[in-house]
C-alpha cells in the first residue's frame, strides 16, 4: 500500500540504514551509494484527487511556513498566488527548477518533496466562498494553553515536507520569493523525524521524551477515509481536502529529565522500549483499559495520556503526523524542545477538539507540556491535470 505512494526510485534514507554497511567493504559500500542516489532522485506525484503531505508516510524534514494575506487582497490576486505556486510546486517536486531559479541543481534533488498548500479563515470569504464552520481559531484551553501569538492563526500555510534539508531550504525559499508582494511572511516552524525510519527498528516515530509517538491512527487509506478527507458535506470547493490543526506543544525536557521509568511509562501508558501498551507485549496490542492491579487500581492510569486521549465514540478520531522540534535555547534556558502536533481530519470541531478538550481536564503528560502555538487550516484538495490548488476556490 505504502509503496504505491512513491513514485521513482522508494529506497530513501532509511534503505541506506537497513543496509547495515560498513565504510570498509566495497560490495556494500557500493549499495550505500545506490541507495543515497536512489533517495535523492526518489520524488512524489503532485496531482491527484488529494493533496500529498498528508496520508503519505511523513518525510524526515518539514516546515510549516505562514503568511499573511496583504489589505486589498481578492479572488483574483488568490488566484494569482495559486497558480504560481502551482507551477512552482509542479516543477519542484519532480526535479526541475521553478523558472526563475537560479540554483536549478539544488531542485534535481527531489529527496520525496512535497509541498502542501493550507488557507486560514478568512480567506473563502475574501474568494467570495462559504468557509466550513471548523475553519477558526480552536477555543481555549485555558488549563493548559499558553499561547504566544507569534505562532498564531495565518491566512496561508505551505507544508513543506522532504527526505533532504537542503531540498525543502530550496523549495522554501522559491516559494516564498515567488509570492512576491500578495503576502506578508509570518512564522516559519521547524520540525524533523527521525531520517532512520523507526531508527531501523519498524516502529512509528520516537519524541524526543523518547515514547513511540504515532502507533494509534485511523485507517485512513481505507475504512476511515472518511474521517480525513472532506466530502459531500463541506464547501464544494473543498471535497477532497482536509483541516488541519497544527499546535506548537513545548516539551520540557528538563524537568522530564527528573522522571524515572515508571512514572514515565504511567504518564502515558505505553512503555518506553516497544511502545506496547502497559498491559501488553506488543506494539499494536490493543490496551485492556479496564486491566486492574492487585490493590484494584486501573493498570493504565485514570490520568494517563492513552487512556484520556482515546476516542469515546468513532468519530473522535484524527491522523496525526507530528514533527519534533529542537530549537536554541533562550538565554538563561537549556533547553527548547517539543512537538509540532500535526493533526488532520474532515471536521476538526467534530473529531478534534473533543479529544483536546479531554486532555486539557486531566493528562499526566501536561505536567511536563504545554501548547504555545495554535492554528488551523483547510489544506486544499489536490489538483487534476490542468487544474490550479484551489481551482474550484478562486476560478
Ligand atoms: C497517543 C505523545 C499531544 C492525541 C500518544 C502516544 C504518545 C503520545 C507517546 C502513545 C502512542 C500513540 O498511539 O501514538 C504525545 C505528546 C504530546 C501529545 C508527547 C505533546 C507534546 C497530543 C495532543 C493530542 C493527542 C495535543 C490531541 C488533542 C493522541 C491520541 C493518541 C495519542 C488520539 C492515541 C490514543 C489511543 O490509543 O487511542 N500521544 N501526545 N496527543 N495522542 Fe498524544
């Protein structure tokens, strides 16, 4: 299932780890080499009834960057932007430059890029188009969110997801020069996975609390397609599209530091090694939440993060792609740590913010976290041949 998604040469990063090679002898060597031209020229299709960046496996490196849409702004000069980072888009991810790029070398290394292209609030009414009613800002969380505006609501998002650095600094940098004088640019966030995927070992992504992060998600390449993907009861001009909340969650790394084990495995109620379930052996078993221990008490805590943040009907459910990020320490800090907490679903007020909501009355994983940034999207449906992002939004 998963390798349809690739197109090209599959083998990226993670195939040159899988190959176990030594420096010292030449058969692998020469594997080595295979394998790092092959994920380097290894690219991602653009069209298709969907966006990619989404239900795609996620790319080591991302930035998720925002821009504010200048006064005067209107259907057309939406339109304007969308068609040039249309093409823009097109060419990058498979390996040519945009056309006015003048390091075209840097764009031959497609490294799986995809860019993903997201609208805030107040833009369906600016192209004249009825917004769903999720599409604003989350209600507070006022246990728990301590937001900073700088990493607050924006009227565009680009995703920008790749298996290079270098190719998703590229692909950034003609993007927002591309968008010229429509848009003001706002935060940029920074976030990466780990490039051995599963670190060799099979598993979903580590955090950097070191928990297995992202082993319970819907089927949504099948029976809960629905659950992403925008239908019949959206806005026309979004069916095939998602919303996406992207929190900014800072992780103290210093004061979870102090934890032992344990408390660290209660917290969420996974262990730490094979992020199995405390009340099972494997990975995927599903946990016994009702399970109890001698003295009677729940195996996975009342407060633990499993426990609160499973769904308690179908709906409440979401796929999750989350980033770490590990930026320098402020002045007189050691550390400035956490999660860009990706989650994308149909209706965000529906399946989203019940399950926050859960979390922000009692998670024991909010005794070292804490939300500082906030934003939600409508990440556009995909574009058919001939068809601009946001075709049936701005045309
Ligand atoms: C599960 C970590 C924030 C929703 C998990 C798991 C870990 C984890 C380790 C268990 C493995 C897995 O199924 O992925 C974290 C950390 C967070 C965070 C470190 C903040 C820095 C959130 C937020 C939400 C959320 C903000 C939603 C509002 C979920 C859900 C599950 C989950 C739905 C699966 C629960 C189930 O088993 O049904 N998280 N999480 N998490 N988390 Fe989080």
């Amino acid at each position: 299932r998963r390798t349809a998604l690739f197109c090209g040469l599959a083998a990226g990063v993670g195939g040159v780890a899988a190959a176990g090679c030594t420096g010292s002898d030449p058969a692998p060597v020469a594997t080595t080499t295979a394998s790092r031209a092959a994920g380097a020229t290894a690219y991602r299709p653009f069209r298709g009834v969907h966006q990619p960046g989404i239900a795609d496996d996620p790319q080591p490196y991302a930035a998720f960057v925002a821009f504010t849409l200048l006064g005067g702004s209107d259907r057309a000069s939406l339109r304007r932007l969308l068609t040039i980072w249309t093409d823009d888009i097109e060419r990058l991810m498979s390996g040519r430059g945009t056309i006015v790029d003048q390091e075209p070398e840097l764009a031959s290394v497609t490294a799986q890029l995809t860019v993903t292209v997201g609208i805030g609030p107040r833009v369906p009414g600016l192209a004249g188009a009825p917004a769903p009613a999720w599409l604003a800002p989350l209600p507070a969380f006022a246990q728990i969110d301590r937001l900073d505006p700088r990493w607050g609501q924006a009227d565009l998002l680009l995703q920008i997801c790749a298996a290079s650095p270098t190719t998703l600094a590229h692909a950034q940098r003609r993007l927002i020069t591309a968008a010229g004088d429509l848009v003001r640019l706002g935060w940029v966030q920074r976030g990466f996975r780990e490039p051995f995927a599963g670190g060799g070992s099979g598993l979903p992504m580590r955090n950097l609390f070191g928990q297995v992060d992202g082993t319970v998600q819907p089927d949504v390449h099948g029976i809960d397609a629905g659950l992403l993907w925008v239908g019949d009861n959206g806005p026309a001009w979004l069916r095939g599209g998602a919303g996406l909340v992207l929190r900014r969650i800072a992780m103290d790394l210093d004061t979870w530091d102090r934890v032992d084990r344990g408390s660290r495995e209660n917290a969420t109620g996974r262990r730490l090694d094979t992020g199995a379930p405390v009340t099972g052996r494997a990975l995927t078993d599903a946990p016994d939440l009702d399970a109890v221990d001698d003295l009677g008490f729940h195996r996975i805590d009342d407060a633990a993060h499993l426990r609160r943040a499973h769904g308690t009907a179908p709906h409440e459910r979401f796929l999750r792609r989350p980033y770490s990020y590990d930026d320098p320490p402020e002045e007189g800090t050691l550390s400035n740590s956490g999660l860009l907490f990706a989650a994308y679903c149909a209706d965000p007020a529906r399946q989203f913010v019940p399950v926050q909501r859960r979390l922000a009355e009692l998670d024991l994983l909010n005794l070292w976290t804490r939300p500082i940034g906030s934003a939600v999207f409508a990440m556009l449906p995909g574009a058919s041949d001939g068809e601009i992002l946001g075709q049936a939004l701005v045309a």
